[in-house]
C-alpha cells in the first residue's frame, strides 16, 4: 500500500510517466522505422519513450539512414514500413514511378528567426556567397534530395552558377570534421550538428538555404507506400496519431531538460551543447502550398519534367 501512495505522489510531481494502459509486448504491432538521427525526429522518439505508441498497440522499431534518399530503396524493398525523409525525395520517388505517400508531417521552418540550417564555411575562406563557392565544393547529406536542392538555390540567388560548384555526400555528423580538415568548402547542415559545430569557433554561416530561398518550407515528412496505407490503414492512423501527440509533447517542452536529454540520446551530442540553441516548434500538418513550391523548384532544377498530383501523394491524414 505504501509502495502505491509513493507511486501514485511521483505521478502526480511529474517524476513518473505512465501511459494509462499498456498492451503486452506479444500483442503489439511493430512498424520499422528509417530515422536520420537529427533534431527533427525528437517527437518520434518522444512518443517511443513517453509510451504513446504503445497505447496505441504499436512497437517502434527504429534504423538510422543518412537520409530519405537513402531511406526510401529500403522502404521499397520492404525492409522498413516508414521512412522518414523529405518532400524532395517522396516526389522523386514518385516521378520514377514508386509506389510513396506521404503520411505526417515531420518538419518545416515557419520562423526563419528559428532556422538553424545554415551553411558554414571555415571563417578564413573568404566564402561569403554562392557566387564565391564556384570551382568549390559544398557537403550534403545526399544527392537530389531537398539538402542538394536548397544548396543550390541559394547558390543561384546569390550570385553563383550551382553547375559549377561540386556536391558532395557526407552524412551530417561528419560534416563538421569534413569541413575543417578542407575536404569540403562549405556544408550545409542541420540541428544538432550545426549547433555544435557553431559553438567551437572557426566556421562562420555565411547562409540559411531554406529561410533564404523559400520560408516556411515544409522540409522533413514521414513516408510509407500507398500499399501499406491501403492495406493497413487503422495502423497508419494509430501511428501518425501517437506521432503527432509526440510533436504536441516536444513542442510544450522546447526547453527542458528532458527534451534536451532525449535529442542527446539517440543523437550523441553532449547536453549542454544542445542547449546552446533554441529548438524550433514542429508541425503537426504537411502545407500542400509548400510543397507546391518545392515541387516548382525542383522543376526549375530538372529534377522533374512536369508538374505531380500532389492529392494523390500526400496522404488525407497529413494534412
């Protein structure tokens, strides 16, 4: 009985969570996740930890990719249920005829105050424009995927031809060391890791891509095949609702310890850290007219020939 009032008092301070009811592990359903380890995939795993997930009768199983072009192949060849990658890869995939809906929003940047995106350069390079990095080289993640595609935007509006400048794949946590030992010129990175590499001196942002060229750009998303959607909907459902109560749990916690712990986790960077930037508030919906605009950019850059039906790969519930 005493065991019970201590509980029920943790509860109660907050010290304790637990989800009203859990179902047993043999009874739950597991979906495999491809996750980039990066800041945008907080409230997925704030859900896992918080138990929304569970509530809900789902088991989590998540896999790091360096990002959605790289996640996506595995969602096609069945090794994963739901990537999360970016509106650029989901229509790429699209136009080359695979079977890809987006299912929840992931990340977008409505506050360019907020955007912490940005592409560093070593602070004696000179570098201070697109037009300065032609005959040079920039780190994205991936090729043709929305990290290239506003690299080179922002290359273009700012005085610089993108067909001159060098892309260059490197995953984001090594981008920092790329760029200090001049294997790259510029990268453009993404929370945490541009947090990080800000704070140690010696690299200076000369740009924000996304705030830049298109603010409020919906930039991350979660993507499942439209079989899967078809053939299990109430799952879908069940996930992008446990998901989207971890977007509304990370956005009521932008500056706790707790957050800051949770991003630490799964991404290896130190806490303290962590805490010196502000965290950007998630979406909880895709903007269609967004991803229009990203749509007609990738069109201006010859990732598309024509225009998609974008009722057809967003799906109803991301919205």
């Amino acid at each position: 009985m005493r065991r019970a009032f201590v509980l029920f008092g943790l509860l109660m301070m907050g010290l304790v969570a637990l989800p009203a009811s859990r179902a047993p592990a043999a009874d739950l359903e597991k979906l495999r996740v491809s996750i980039i380890p990066i800041g945008d995939v907080a409230p997925l795993f704030a859900a896992i930890q918080n138990g929304y997930f569970r509530e809900l009768g789902l088991e989590i199983d998540t896999t790091p990719s360096a990002g959605g072009a790289a996640g996506i192949p595995g969602l096609i060849g069945g090794s994963f249920d739901i990537v999360y990658g970016n509106v650029v890869s989901a229509l790429l995939a699209v136009q080359q005829g695979l079977d890809v809906k987006v299912i929840a929003a992931g990340t977008n940047l409505a506050d360019p105050a907020m955007d912490a995106t940005p592409i560093l350069v070593r602070s004696d390079s000179g570098i201070k424009s697109g037009k300065d990095l032609e005959g040079k080289s920039i780190a994205v993640n991936t090729r043709n995927n929305v990290i290239w595609l506003y690299a080179r935007a922002w290359v273009k509006a700012t005085g610089g031809d993108p067909e001159r400048v060098t892309f260059k794949e490197v995953p984001f946590p090594q981008m920092e060391d790329a760029l200090r030992q001049q294997r790259v010129d510029a990268a453009f990175m993404v929370p945490p890791f541009s947090i990080v590499a800000s704070q140690k001196g010696g690299l200076t942002k000369v740009g924000h891509p996304y705030s830049d060229v298109q603010p409020g750009v919906d930039v991350g998303q979660y993507i499942a095949t439209g079989k899967l959607v078809a053939a299990r909907p109430e799952t879908i459902r069940k996930f992008v609702t446990g998901l989207r109560r971890g977007v509304e749990w990370y956005n009521a916690n932008l500056a706790s310890d707790e957050l800051f712990k949770l991003i630490s986790g799964y991404t290896r960077v130190d806490v303290a850290l962590l805490k010196m930037a502000p965290l950007p508030a998630l979406p909880l919906r895709s903007d269609m007219s967004q991803v229009k605009k990203t749509m007609d950019l990738m069109i201006e850059n010859k990732l598309l020939p024509a225009p998609l039906d974008l009722q057809k790969i967003i799906d109803p519930l991301a919205l």
